[in-house]
C-alpha cells in the first residue's frame, strides 16, 4: 500500500508543478462541473484553459458532456478553478483515476470544493430540471478512495462523526437560491458505478434506503475531499426521473438537453454561491 502510495504522490506532484507552470493566479476555491454543465466556466474572466491531456499522468475522460479541461480564471476578482468534466470509475475501473483530480486540487492548495452532477431523480416530488442540494451520500460503488491514503488511525476515529458535506457550505446555497428565487430541493445522493441506468427494482431499493438521486459519480470525491481537509458542497441537477418513477425511456442525450435548460439557472446559483463564500 506504502508504495502504490508513494508512486501517486510522486504523480500528484509532476501533475501540480506542471499546472502551476501554466498559471499565474492561486484559486482557493474550485468546482467540479458534471455532464452537461460545462458552461459555467465561460463566465469567468481572465481565463487561462489548460487541456487535462497535456497534463503529466492526468486521467483522460471518454464520456460525452466532460471536455477534459482545467479552466482558471476569476469571478469579480476572486479567482477560480473549473474542473470541466470528470472521470468515471466505469470508465477505467480504477478508483485512484476517479479522485486523480481531488489529490490534483488539493496540491494546488484548494480549500473549498463544490462539486456538481447530473442525477436520475429517486423522490417521486422531484421533477427533470430541478436542482438538489446534497446534504448526505450513499456510497453504493464499494469503493474505498481512503484506502492509499496515509491516515492514522486516530484520525479516523477523531473525524468519525464527521459531515462530509459541510454545513456552512449548506446554509450558504440555501440563502443564495432563496434570495434569487431559485427552487432547490435537497436530498442524498446515491452513487453507483453505472455504466447503466438502474432497473425499476434496483431505484425502489435506493428509495427505501433513502436515496432521493442517482448518479454514477461524486461519493468517493467527496469522501477523499473531506478527508484531505477541505470544505465540501455537492448540488444535482435532476436531469430525469429514475426507471419505476417514469415510464419514459432515458437516454445521454436527454441528461445534456435538461442541463442545458436550466444551465443559466445552475450559472446563477454558483455565481451567488462563490460570491458569499469567505
């Protein structure tokens, strides 16, 4: 373990020295932008874009909707970091290429991550096009993105009742999407390795253990985010209602056409999020 450990952290740093080459400016804050909702990172002022595949030992993404691009660049002055697209574990069947990104962020010195997604709706009262807050996850890959991790065991044990979402960050999105007139639900979100839509039978169970989205990303960011110290906030945009709650049939092309509907919508949200995070 020491040194498949050893060897992604020598990885972690030819990647970060590589990308700080590339910049001039030190974001603190960065978003992780799922299917669909690329476009919030053509806001941003001064950017400077920074292609993943010329990045050293950078996963590579295959999918549809996620460009493959880091693009720095400011939001009224306050500077930035938008992981355009990201790398799913069905894509490589490694759970190390699916946080690459994560241990990427923090080397360059990011202390507030909020990640984004596109999510099959599980709640019945949810509709296609609503954003969900994430307050909680259900892991469901059984995957484990701490087990390379070099933690003690004490840390374990102090972080056990740990909220991997964090509040503050909660109560911040909740404030802006109230002050803006932005309906938001919120919910748990429940991650699996995919790469298929989940059978009737496979959402109810989901539904009684309490998942209200579904999706094949974000529970093991989240996981390794929060064990690297920083500050977390997960929002979904519910692209579709989950197999058993429709009878519609869901295709990829349905989950870019939704995002792309309500993409000025998730554009103004982060933007007021960002714009009150301290």
């Amino acid at each position: 373990m020491r040194r498949i450990e050893n060897n992604i952290t020598t990885q972690i740093k030819q990647s970060a020295r590589y990308i700080k080459s590339k910049i001039l400016m030190q974001p603190r804050i960065a978003v992780i932008l799922g299917s669909g909702l690329g476009d919030f990172a053509e806001t941003f002022s001064s950017k400077k874009i920074i292609e993943t595949a010329s990045i050293p030992h950078y996963p590579r993404s295959t999918v549809e909707g996620h460009r493959g691009k880091l693009v720095f660049g400011k939001l009224d002055r306050l500077p930035l970091l938008a992981f355009q697209g990201r790398v799913h574990f069905y894509e490589s069947g490694n759970i190390e290429t699916v946080v690459y990104p994560i241990r990427v962020a923090h080397a360059l010195g990011i202390k507030t991550l909020i990640i984004t997604n596109a999510a099959g709706g599980v709640n019945r009262s949810f509709a296609a096009g609503d954003l969900m807050l994430i307050t909680d996850q259900i892991n469901l890959t059984f995957e484990n993105p701490l087990a390379n991790l070099q933690l003690s065991a004490t840390a374990f044990r102090a972080d056990r009742n740990l909220r991997l979402y964090d509040g503050g960050l909660q109560r911040i999105i909740i404030k802006v999407a109230k002050k803006n007139k932005i309906a938001l639900q919120s919910g748990v979100y429940c991650g699996v390795k995919g790469p298929s839509y989940e059978t009737a039978a496979e959402i109810e169970m989901v539904r009684r253990i309490g998942g209200d989205a579904v999706g094949m990303s974000t529970v093991n960011e989240v996981s390794l985010a929060t064990a690297l110290g920083m500050r977390v906030a997960g929002i979904s945009c519910i692209t579709n209602l989950a197999t058993g709650i429709t009878n519609d049939k869901l295709s990829h092309d349905e989950v870019t056409e939704v995002a792309n509907r309500v993409k000025q919508t998730f554009t103004n949200l982060l933007q007021g999020i960002i714009k009150n995070i301290r």
